[in-house]
C-alpha cells in the first residue's frame, strides 16, 4: 500500500483550492488558533480539512515553483552553468 494512501475504511482528505489554501495561510498569519480555521473553512467551504493539511499549506507557502516541465523528471533536465 502507497504510504500515503489512506487506510481502508478511511476518506482521503480533499485536496485544498488555491482560494482555501490562501484563507489559511491568511488565518494563519494572523494567529487564529488551528481549531477556529479548521471551523471557517468548514463553514465558509463546506469541507472538512485537519491540522496536517493546514501545515502543508503554511510550509507550502515559500516553495519556489519546480524548474522541471509536466512529465518531466529532474534528474533529466540539462545542468545549469554558471
């Protein structure tokens, strides 16, 4: 089994909007405590999301974008010189 798979039985979290992501990370920012966002997003966007999808979302938000193109693997892409 994938280990990120669900267990039997159990649903997989929905996978979050760029609209609900940025209502986090605003929620965040500002310090409302993870039961309160947890609570709006599930009033204002009628799903349920947990503190682990609220982390990825606060962690998520400094990534850069990835070089590599669809279908694309890093490793395969030309190195860069400086």
């Amino acid at each position: 089994m994938h280990p990120t798979a669900p267990n039997p039985g159990e649903h997989a979290p929905p996978i979050l909007k760029e609209e609900v992501k940025a209502f986090i990370i605003g929620r965040m920012t500002r310090g409302d405590p993870p039961g309160r966002i947890t609570a709006l997003v599930e009033t204002n966007f009628q799903i349920e999301i947990d503190r682990g999808q609220m982390l990825d979302c606060w962690n998520a938000r400094n990534m850069p974008p990835t070089q590599t193109g669809p279908g694309q693997e890093k490793e395969s892409m030309p190195l860069q010189h400086d």
